[in-house]
C-alpha cells in the first residue's frame, strides 16, 4: 500500500509539474507581441517649413502600410527602430521624437539636441549625431542623458552603425568613416578616408562589413569593420543618403525619391522598391521578431527568445 501510494504521489506530482510546465510556457509567450518586419524612412519635404517632414511605413516588397505613419516634423535626418518604438530626429527643431511601430506619439521631444543628423539605437543605449557641435552623444532609450559629448571634433556627422562594441561614424564633411568604441574612446578617426561626401554607414549582421555610401558620388562601397576595401564601388546609382541591413538584403534611401533594395554583395533586388517619395533621408528597417525556444532540463522550464539585433 505504501509502495502504490508513493506511485501515485509521484504521479500526481509529474502531472502537476507538466501542467505548470505548460503554464510556464503560456506566461513565458505572453509579454511578447510579434511584430512584422517593415521598413520606415523619413521624408523631408522641403526640409520642413510650410511642407513638414513625415515618416512612411511600407512592407518588405515595398507597399505603403501607411505613407503617412508620423506627420509634423522638421526635417527628420535620423530614425531608429528598436522591437517596440521608432526614434527620430528632427534636424530644424532640434529634438527627438519616440512613437510606437503604430506611430503613436510617445513623446514629441523625448531629448533635446540641436541638429541632430542621426539617429541609432542598440539595446537600451541610443547614439546620435549631432552636426551642429560636431559630437556623438549617448542617451539611454527613455531620454536619460549618459554623455552628452561621447565622441567630439567630428566634421558634419551623419548616420551612425553600431555593432556590439564598435561604433562607426559617417562624416559628411571630411569624408571619412571614423571607427569607436560605444563608450567613446577613438579606434582609428579615418577609418576610411577620401570618399567625397559621406552620408551612410551600416554593419552587416555578422560585424565583418561596413557599407558605405556618399551623396555627391552617387557611390556605395563594401570594406571590412578593419577598414580593407573588398568593393569601394559596389553600387553606383542614385544619390545614395542612409542605409538599413536586415539578414542579407540591404536597402538605400536616394534622396531622388526611392529607396532600392540590393542583395549584400551588389546584387540588384528592386532599385525602386519604394518610389515617388519627397527627399527621403533616413530609413530603418525593424526586428524581425524572434523565435520562442523551450528548452527543459530535469524538472526546470525555461524559455528563452532566439532574435537577431540590427543596427
């Protein structure tokens, strides 16, 4: 009898751990909300004025979601895109902006920063460029200012790539891709040098890349993250503005009116992906969401989200 009972203890108990088991994997998806992958450039419009800058949203193969997502701004250099929210710059006014992927305004002017030209966010950190005083500052996502003068001495700072540790600058004035570390000490300030003016630079997912491009050059190359050209002139089209990398695709906003989609080695996807836009500057392309991986080990559940940063 004793032997029976502690059968059915046992039983009872590795029944009560499955349904806790399967409870835990409810409660684990829960808090996660997937989010489409999509793709988000800023518009100038004049660079603001009587004809404000806006934020369209469009899908992978190019159609609008909503052209007119984020509406009102003042010449929007900068956007980032984190699994939740868009940050962006607004260049005339000085501020950035957080909204929701919906494009609900979350606060018009989280952080205060006259001319800001960039915008990027890795984790919980946001960097931006900020031409007026030459400078990279880092904030944290909800405004708290971590150093207003990160990197300082920069000539005309545009995009800016983040790849773990690493933090490359694109600067338009000097022509340069100036090479850091997030915490703002100076790796190499001509990374990449003589390359006119210099308006674009993304990191491929796996950190070995750097893609570069330059407006007036109408050109954008692929180095190593060592700054070794592997193709200074793998695109030539357009007036090439900021760039956004998701998996193998990589994406150009042309200040002409389009953003083309290429493969990374040069490959031509749709070099009018999106088209008929006004002064697009700046483009973002969101997290693909991640995978819920279960993994059990003896009597514990633990769950664990597989995904893959951007820049």
């Amino acid at each position: 009898m004793q032997t029976n009972a502690g059968s059915g203890f046992r039983a009872s108990r590795a029944l009560m751990s499955c349904l806790g088991a399967i409870a835990a994997l409810i409660a684990c998806g829960q808090p996660t909300v997937a989010h489409a992958a999509a793709i988000f450039v800023t518009k100038a419009n004049g660079f603001g004025g009587g004809n404000p800058g806006t934020i369209g949203q469009y899908d992978l193969t190019g159609t609008a979601v909503n052209a007119s997502l984020i509406t009102g701004l003042a010449a929007p250099f900068g956007i980032a895109a984190s699994a939740t929210h868009l940050f962006v710059g607004n260049n005339n006014t000085g501020n950035v902006g957080q909204y929701t992927l919906a494009g609900a305004t979350v606060n018009a002017a989280l952080i205060n920063a006259p001319g800001v030209t960039g915008v990027t966010v890795s984790g919980s950190d946001l960097y931006l460029a900020a031409q007026g005083d030459g400078t990279i500052k880092k904030y944290l996502t909800d405004g708290t200012l971590v150093d207003n003068t990160l990197i300082t001495g920069l000539d005309g700072p545009r995009q800016i790539a983040v790849w773990g540790s690493l933090l490359f600058v694109a600067n338009s004035g000097s022509g340069t891709v100036g090479a850091y570390t997030t915490s703002g000490a100076t790796i190499n300030a001509s990374l990449l040098s003589g390359l006119g003016q210099v308006t674009g630079v993304a990191v491929s997912e796996d950190g070995t890349q750097l893609f570069v491009s330059s407006q007036n050059t109408g050109v954008t190359g692929v180095y190593t993250t060592a700054g070794v050209p592997i193709n200074a002139s793998l695109i030539v089209a357009g007036n090439p503005q900021y760039l956004a990398i998701s998996g193998q695709e990589l994406y150009v906003a042309n200040f002409s009116g389009t953003v083309a989609q290429y493969k990374t080695d040069g490959t031509v996807v749709n070099e009018t992906l999106i088209s008929a836009l006004d002064g697009p500057l700046a483009i973002a392309v969101t997290p693909e969401p991640g995978s819920l991986a279960l993994i059990v080990a003896g009597a514990g559940l633990f769950c664990t989200r597989r995904s893959r940063s951007r820049i």
